[in-house]
C-alpha cells in the first residue's frame, strides 16, 4: 500500500523504466486568481516546464474509466516500441492511487486518441506537451486540487 505522494513517486521514477515520468499534484488554491479550468491547466503545464500553449483549448475531456485505461497503459508500455515496462504488475496499484488523490466529481483530461484494436488498448495520435515522440497522460481537476501523471517515450 502507498503510504503517500513521495513514495508514489519513487515508485513511478524506479519502476517505470522508460522515457520519462511527471508526477505532480497541487492544491488550486495556490494558483491566485484562477477562475477556470483552462486557466488553471496552463499555469499548471507552465510551473512543470510543459508545453501548455501546444495543448491550450485542445484537452479532450475524458471520464474516469477512460483515464484509469490511460494511466494502466502508461505504466504498463513503452508507447514508442510497446514493450512492457517494470511497472506493468504495479500498474492497476499506482493508476488506483492517483485517481483515489481526487473527489468524485472531478474533471480528467487527456491530450491523445486511442484505440482498442484487437484488444489492446493503445494511443493512436496526441496533440504534444513536450519534445518527446510520445507523449500523453492524464490530467485531473477537482474542486481542491490539479494533478497530472503524464509519460514521454522515444523511438
């Protein structure tokens, strides 16, 4: 059991061993002057060093079934070579904890399309936050908090 977000962390940057991890979650309160989501999101982006003006009025608004599938398959592959990472059987424990950091009621984002093709499920374009080849995750949004777990592979 993950005790709290530093040991979440240090899980994801020892076990996902591939490309590169963000992690990160932060009390809306701390943004002054934050009146929408949208406002919010690039704050966010711009605090973590990503590209929010890349995505900005591009987020695909995504329910909690899709977001946990995204958050699995980021912790389970390697989007560029889809191999599986040593993250895979911890996958379904850290994709839990992350959505279990919000309420209910929260908003999730993404910035990719993706399919289930012959049953795996898998990213198939994405609008980039980074100068990665591959990248995409997760961004959530609750009436307290932001947080975000987003991966980057290359080929």
């Amino acid at each position: 059991m993950i005790k709290n977000h530093e040991e979440f962390n240090e899980i994801l940057l020892a076990k996902r061993n591939s490309g590169r991890v963000t992690c990160s979650f932060k009390d809306l309160n701390q943004f002054v002057n934050t009146t929408t989501n949208e406002i919010a999101k690039e704050l966010f982006l711009k605090e973590l060093g990503l590209k929010s003006k890349r995505i900005k009025g591009n987020w695909k608004q995504i329910d909690q079934n899709i977001a946990k599938k995204i958050l699995e398959y980021i912790l389970s592959m390697d989007m560029a070579y889809d191999i599986e990472l040593e993250t895979k059987p911890l996958a379904n424990m850290l994709s839990n904890y992350f959505l279990n950091e919000f309420l209910s009621n929260a908003i999730y984002y993404t910035n990719g399309d993706f399919d289930e093709d012959d049953g795996f499920f898998r990213l198939r374009g994405w609008q980039p936050i980074t100068n990665s080849t591959f990248d995409t995750g997760v961004l959530i949004i609750d009436k307290n908090n932001i947080g975000i777990l987003w991966a980057e592979d290359n080929d």
